[in-house]
C-alpha cells in the first residue's frame, strides 16, 4: 500500500465542531505565458479534539470518508498562531 496523500494549509474557520476548513494554496508558472499563478482550495478536515484555531499552518492527511464533505483529517499542527 502506498502512503496517504499530505498538504500543508492554513485554517481559515474552527466554527464548526471537530471540523476545520483548510486553505491549500499552490503557486506554479503557466505553461505558456511564464507568469507567476496562485490557486487555492479549501478542505474540510477533521480534528477530533478541537486542537488548531483561525491562523494555525497545519499538515493533513487523506483519509475515509468521515460525513459528506470531510475527507481529510488534521495530522499536525506544524506552527500556532499567537
């Protein structure tokens, strides 16, 4: 079996219970006009003891699916907002 797939992402809401929505942004060139582009894409991730907060740079990890949206769930908590 292979390993689980990671990002690495900012929260951007803690208001919902045991669940964080995760702000994943990645930075490449165009393939054809150079320029520099960003996208960025939220997930829902499942924190079960309401560790992260707003802010907090965070690891996740894919994982079953846990409701209809969650299919990824908070690994670590890699810096803490002050």
């Amino acid at each position: 079996m292979g390993e689980r797939k990671t990002r690495e992402g900012v929260v951007v809401s803690d208001k919902m219970t045991k669940t964080r929505v995760v702000l994943i942004e990645r930075v490449y060139r165009h393939p054809r006009y150079e320029r520099v582009v960003r996208r960025a894409r939220r997930f829902k991730a499942h924190d079960e003891t309401n560790a992260s907060k707003t802010g907090d740079r965070v690891l996740i990890e894919e994982t079953r699916p846990i409701s209809k949206d969650k299919r990824w769930r908070i690994r670590e908590i890699l810096a803490r907002v002050s």
